[in-house]
C-alpha cells in the first residue's frame, strides 16, 4: 500500500523549530534573496508522486487509511467513495465532528516523509447544496503527526463556512491549542496546497479562474513522517456543552445536524526545491510571489 512510502522516501528537507516569520531584510550573512526566476516549481513523480490520486477508479480508496482504523477511534464519516457518488473524484461527506484543539473528526490519509506539496481541487456544499449553513462546516486538506492524540499536532487549510460562509481556513495545531486565520473566497472549486518546505509550512488558495495566494505560512515543527491526507467536519453547533470537555466529545458519536459534502477532483503529491541560502520565514528572503511559483505545480 501507499500509506508506507514514508518508509523509504528520502528525506529532501530539515524540520525545524519554533519560532516567528523573520521580516528583517537579509543580511550577507543571513539568507540571501531568492528571486522569482531562480525559483524552481515542484517536481512531479517519483515516490512521493506515486502517492497521488486522480480518482477515476473506485480501486484508489484502497490506498488511502482511516484514521479512526488506524488509531482505534470513532468512525465519523457517513459516506466514503472514489468514483460513485460524484464521477471521477474521491466523495467525503462527515457526521457531526470538528477539528479543533483536541477535538477529532474524519480523516483519510497516506504517510509520507519529508518536505511535501500537496495539491487538491475540492468543491464544499450544504447537504442540500449550496454553501453549508451551519458553522465550521470545512473540507479540504490536513497533515498530522501520527499517534499524537493526547497532544495533537496537525496542520490543515480547508474551504467552506467557518463563522462566516465562503470562506478558507488554514489553521495549525501545536500541543492541542489550534490557531485558525478564515479568508474570504467565492463558492464552487477551490485548489488548495498545504506544503512543508524546510522549516516553514505554508497554505495557499486558488478560486476557480482565479491567481494563486498565500493563505498562511507559519513555523514547521512536526517530525519528518506525517500524515498527508484529506479531512472534512461540520456541525460545532451541535457540540453544545461538550465544545469545552474534548475527551467526552471524542469518546462518541454528537448527534446533529451534518451539513457538508466534499467532493475532491484530484489530490497530488510533489517535492518542492529550495536553495540553501533562501529562508522561506524571511518574506525579504522568500517573498509570496516566490512562495507560490516554489509550492505550485507549473501551469496550474
């Protein structure tokens, strides 16, 4: 199965520590300046590529864990299939769940190593179409540190209503404290990108017909093997009292009011490529423009 590629990927980036996006100009004896024709797309194939999913066959679901297999949790998807519900793309539509702090909701992923490009094109609705009514009702894309439920560690960026409709969220998750950052974006497909590149992790969007944009970047603290995968959760409404006891809410099924239906087109994996003398927290080393060619697919 895919899911064990990490164990022979080679590692092609250094995770580093915590720490704040640098906005000092680079010095010539800190990171020089990476300029936009210098920086390179990210390469397709190889292994890494192999784990990429085009959905045309319902035979790909199999290559993609459960979380709540995997780690013995509560299953939390009503629905799950690749080229069924929707012709030629993967399905996820969720019970009442949420991601956020300790709380746990579906996840579907593959484990791969080292810096990453994860590149989707995902369309949320209501479950009677539309954009989802109720709040934090998201689907998109989510990297974890396996095994890490006492203190979760994960990184996402999903599309959908958050407090508000039509909306991106790119959040991380450190220790079980959540940082979320919602950006505004019109309805129908998205791509999306969550990538990690040396030691910085980055978010970017993309509406449909429209230019590629930096959601977040942030600090890479997460170990060198991750959970690469495809999330989606609705519905916090429906927590009630449990939104502030994680672990009653984890340990069953809320019942609710489900109001989201993913549907995602496509999901590659790529490597991205970065100069030893660049630092992609520094904006005056590595500005956005830079950011998107060095985490974007060419042509997409």
């Amino acid at each position: 199965m895919r899911a064990k590629v990490a164990g022979v990927l080679a590692v092609a980036g250094v995770v580093s520590g915590c720490g704040l996006a640098a906005e000092a100009p680079p010095t010539p004896t800190g990171p020089g300046v990476l300029t936009v024709q210098n920086a390179q797309a990210p390469a397709p194939g190889g292994e890494v590529g192999s784990a990429s999913g085009e959905f045309a066959d319902a035979a790909e679901l199999a290559v993609w864990s459960k979380l709540s297999d995997t780690e013995k949790d509560v299953d939390r998807i009503a629905k799950l299939d690749v080229n069924k519900t929707a012709k030629g793309a993967l399905y996820l539509e969720p019970k009442t769940s949420t991601w956020y702090d300790g709380f746990r909701g579906p996840f579907v992923y593959q484990e791969l190593a080292g810096d990453i490009v994860m590149h989707a094109r995902v369309k949320v609705t209501g479950a009677k179409g539309g954009r989802p009514a109720r709040k934090f009702s998201l689907g998109g894309l989510m990297a974890r540190q396996p095994g890490t439920y006492d203190k979760p560690n994960w990184m996402s960026v999903t599309t959908g209503t958050a407090d508000a409709a039509g909306q991106v969220e790119a959040k991380f998750t450190l220790d079980g404290s959540s940082k979320p950052l919602e950006t505004a974006v019109k309805s129908g497909w998205v791509d999306l990108v969550l990538a990690r590149l040396g030691r910085v992790a980055v978010a970017l969007y993309k509406e449909d017909g429209g230019a590629w944009k930096v959601a977040r970047r942030w600090p890479s603290n997460l170990p060198e093997v991750l959970q690469w995968g495809v999330t989606a959760y609705t519905d916090w409404d429906s927590y009630g009292a449990l939104k502030k006891d994680a672990a009653k809410a984890n340990a069953k099924q809320i019942k609710g009011t489900p109001d989201l239906k993913l549907t995602v087109d496509f999901v590659r994996f790529l490597r991205p490529e970065l100069p030893d003398y660049a630092d992609p927290l520094n904006t005056a080393s590595v500005s956005d423009q830079v950011l998107i060619k060095l985490l974007t697919p060419a042509g997409a």
